[in-house]
C-alpha cells in the first residue's frame, strides 16, 4: 500500500506537536530551502534570509501545540516567512525605489501567495530540464549550484581542466534560459531570482 507524502507529513506534524524534535528536524530538512529561497528572492541577502528561515521554525516549535493537521502546512511557513520579510524591509529600508516599491506591494499582502505557486512551478520545470541535460553537464552543474563546490574541486575530481567546467555550466545556464524562455516565459523573472539565490551564473 503507497503511503501519500501528504498523510507522512501529517503524522510528522502529529508528532511535532507532541514535541518530538525529531519530526521538527525533518520537517525544517524539507523546508529550510525553499524558504530560504522564496527570502532570498525578496532580500538579496543570505544572512537576512537565513535568519528568516530560523524565525519561521523558532515560530512553528514555539506555536506546535496550535498546529493545525488538516490545512497546508506549506504555506502555513509561507505566510509566516512573508510577514518576516515585510518586517526586515520595514527595518532596512533604504532610499531606493525598487524596494520602496516592494515594500508597498508587500505591505498589500499580495504577492506571497503567487510567488508560493509561482515557485513550485518553476522549480519543478528546473528540474525537469536539469535532468534532460547531457550526463556530464548535468553532473558538472548540480555539483556546482545545487552542491556548491567549487570550480576547482570539481574539475580535480572529473579529472577535467577548470575551463571545462566553467564552460560546462555556462551551456548549462544559456539552455535552461532557452527552455524557460519557449516553454515557461512567465517563469523566467523568477528563475533569475533563483539564480541569483543559488549562485546560478
């Protein structure tokens, strides 16, 4: 009999309620990212994000005993993480239009909710297109944006040179633009947001 990731959640929701830390290490292992990245979108800033992330999950376990089992607990951190980073702007705003602008449409309250929708969508149709990529260009980019590692270390374990995979990762990213512009063009605004969120240059 399948088990539905869905009914896997809720027990482990069950269990966070309960107190169980280790449901609440599972759930942030699930979540953390993509909530660091729906911030980092916003604030272009990865300790500002991070601490966003921390302020979403010191929120859940402080408020675990009033969690409700029965509605999306996806956008429950959402919305939880969405009025954290209106309150950074607030804090840092600055003499700039962009975020002026930002934070009044933040301010709306209307944004969150697409951008939740918005995000599934195209991190879906990312991995969908990283995966139709050649093996050893695939390889090459998660290793460097969906890892990290650096330039050097993977060219010294594919035993390639540097420029191989700094040019490996530049096709990786004029096909992945190319898709995004004839199959997602609505996406791509965002895709370059997560771009920059995960060092995709």
């Amino acid at each position: 009999m399948t088990v539905l990731k869905s009914d896997i959640e809720a027990k482990l929701l069950h269990s966070l309620k309960s107190g169980d830390h280790t449901a609440f290490e599972r759930l942030f292992e699930k979540y953390a990212r993509k909530l660091f990245i729906f911030s980092f979108a916003y604030l272009k800033n990865e300790a500002d994000s991070e601490e966003v992330v921390q302020e979403v999950f010191l929120k859940v376990w402080l408020n675990r005993i009033a969690l409700k089992t029965d509605t999306s607990f996806q956008s429950y951190l959402f919305t939880i993480a969405f009025n954290a980073i209106r309150k950074s702007f607030n804090r840092k705003a600055k003499n700039d239009q962009y975020r002026l602008d930002l934070i009044n449409r933040l301010d709306q309250g209307q944004d969150h909710i697409d951008f939740e929708n918005n995000y599934l969508l195209v991190t879906s149709r990312l991995d969908q297109f990283i995966e139709e990529m050649p093996q050893k260009r695939k390889a090459i980019f998660i290793q460097r944006k969906k890892q990290g590692k650096p330039v050097r270390q993977i060219a010294a374990e594919m035993e390639i040179s540097v420029k191989t995979v700094e040019n490996q990762i530049t096709e990786a990213m004029k096909y992945l633009r190319q898709r995004f512009h004839e199959e997602l063009p609505g996406g791509m605004a965002l895709f370059v947001l997560f771009s920059d969120a995960e060092n995709i240059d």
